[in-house]
C-alpha cells in the first residue's frame, strides 16, 4: 500500500511539472489633477494581465480592474484575449475579444474597428526567403517585414491603401519614417549631452534628461486643426475618426522612483494651466 501512494505521489508530481506555466502583471495608479481653474479630481487606474504558456502555445488576457461603466455593472472588465501558437515556421494568432479599439497618431484618432470586426485570425509564415517574414490576416492584407543592412522595413497591402515603414539608427539618430495610403509621417530621435530629443512630423517636439536623480521630459505640442471623420464600410477600409481642434501647449514631467518601489510623478501643462500628482507601480 505505501509502494502504490508513494507511485502515486510521483505521478502526481512529474503531471504538475507538466502543466502550463502562468504569470500574471499589472499595473496600478491613483492621479490628483487641480485642473487649473475648474474643479480639481482624483482618478484611478489597475490593469492586470495574464498569460499562461503551455509548450509553443500562448494565451494572454488582459483585464481592466478599475471599470466602472454600466455595461459591465462596475465588475473588472476583459480588455484583451488572444492565443498564438506555432506550427513548424507557421504561427497563428487568435483574437478572440470583440472590441472597437481606439488608437492615436498625429494625424488623429485611428479607427481599428468595429466591435464585430475587430476579432479575427493573423497568419505569419517565418519562411526562409532571405530575413524577410511573410504574414496575413482575416482581412486578406499582405505584409512582408525584415531587416536588411540595419534598416527595418515593412510594407502592408491592403484594400484601404499600402503602408510602408522603414526604421534605423543612423549616426547616432534614430530615423523612422511611414507612408499610409500616401501620407507620409516622420520621427527623429538622437541623444545630445545627455538629453533625448525626438522631433516629429506633426512638429511634437519632446526633450528627456536627468535631473538630480529625477526623470524631466519637457513636451511642446503644436496646434492641431479639426477635422472630418472619414467612413469605414469594412474591416479592410478602416477609417479615421474626428478630430477635435487643440491650441499649441507645453508640458513639463518629473518622475522619481521611490524605495517603496512605487513611481511619483508631477505634471505641468499649459493648455489648462493643471498640476498633476501620479503615484503609480507596475509589478
């Protein structure tokens, strides 16, 4: 009988070490913002992120603890749900969360899709044609990525219009230049005496350096004019959304890690004359 539970003890054992490995992440803030002359507010942020791996597989759920709107009662929120796994030089992706995503660019807000058409399945083939990697998605776009002699590139084909991006470090400079159905945007980012400048197409101009043990990032942001929403009828002819017009505005952040393992963070900005305390850490 002792032979036969310390078997089973072992078994027991060699099937736990089996099991798919699970890490979980996240991230938590509290912000005081005096919002200038209007009435001054406190907000919260949690997120936590979980992903479990099981051989070459991989499914990651995102959650959003502090959700407060009706629709889900107030209870923590699915923000994000997907699973890639391999097949020899094949990898597929899987998102399974219906979300009408919304992202941000200088030319505006970008508009990734309706509810319905946001999940879907991406298909990459790492193939060996030279150190290019092929890929397609649900929507049938084509991409072709790589990197040759330092630069990264990487071209899109789809119905809405092609995009193209190239990268690289170029004495000293970081180059970044994209083309989306024939708009062309651009970065610049270089380090001079220690202090990183980005310089942007939009003429968002950004300065980060150290400060007696503090992080300071100095912003200016110009003026950005309105404009039109433009349709989407389909997943594969995304669109944009309005855009609100914004005077010109400077900001000013400083950030210090504490021993408490925690973020602090002051920031000023001109466009409503506001000071903001952020405490925040990520685990």
């Amino acid at each position: 009988m002792k032979k036969l539970i310390a078997l089973f003890a072992v078994s027991a054992v060699a099937s736990t070490s089996a099991m798919a490995a699970v890490a979980i992440s996240g991230t938590a803030s509290v912000s005081y913002d005096d919002n200038g002359s209007a009435a001054s507010k406190t907000s919260y942020d949690a997120d936590l992120s979980i992903v479990g791996t099981s051989g070459g597989t991989t499914v990651t759920v995102g959650m959003d603890v502090d959700q407060s709107d009706a629709t889900s009662g107030g209870s923590p929120a699915i923000t994000g749900a997907t699973m890639a796994t391999t097949i020899g030089p094949v990898t597929v992706t899987a998102d399974m969360f219906n979300e009408a995503s919304i992202g941000t660019s200088s030319g505006g807000n970008l508009r990734e899709g309706t509810a319905a058409e946001d999940t879907g399945v991406t298909i990459s083939i790492d193939a060996p044609i030279g150190d290019a990697t092929l890929g397609i998605d649900n929507d049938g776009a084509v991409t072709v990525s790589g990197t040759w002699s330092g630069v990264t590139l990487s071209h899109t084909s789809k119905s809405a219009g092609d995009t193209t991006t190239a990268a690289a470090a170029i004495a000293g400079m970081d180059i970044s230049v994209t083309n989306k159905a024939g708009a062309t945007t651009w970065s610049l980012g270089t380090t001079v005496s220690g202090v990183a400048l980005t310089l942007a197409s939009s003429q968002k101009v950004t300065a980060t350096f150290g400060l007696a043990g503090n992080t300071m990032v100095v912003t200016s942001t110009p003026k950005r004019a309105s404009a039109v929403s433009v349709a989407a009828a389909t997943a594969a002819d995304r669109g944009t959304r309005a855009v609100t017009a914004q005077a010109a505005f400077s900001s000013v952040a400083i950030s210090r890690a504490l021993t408490s393992g925690a973020t602090l963070a002051a920031t000023y900005s001109t466009l409503d004359d506001s000071l903001t305390l952020k405490a925040s850490v990520a685990f």
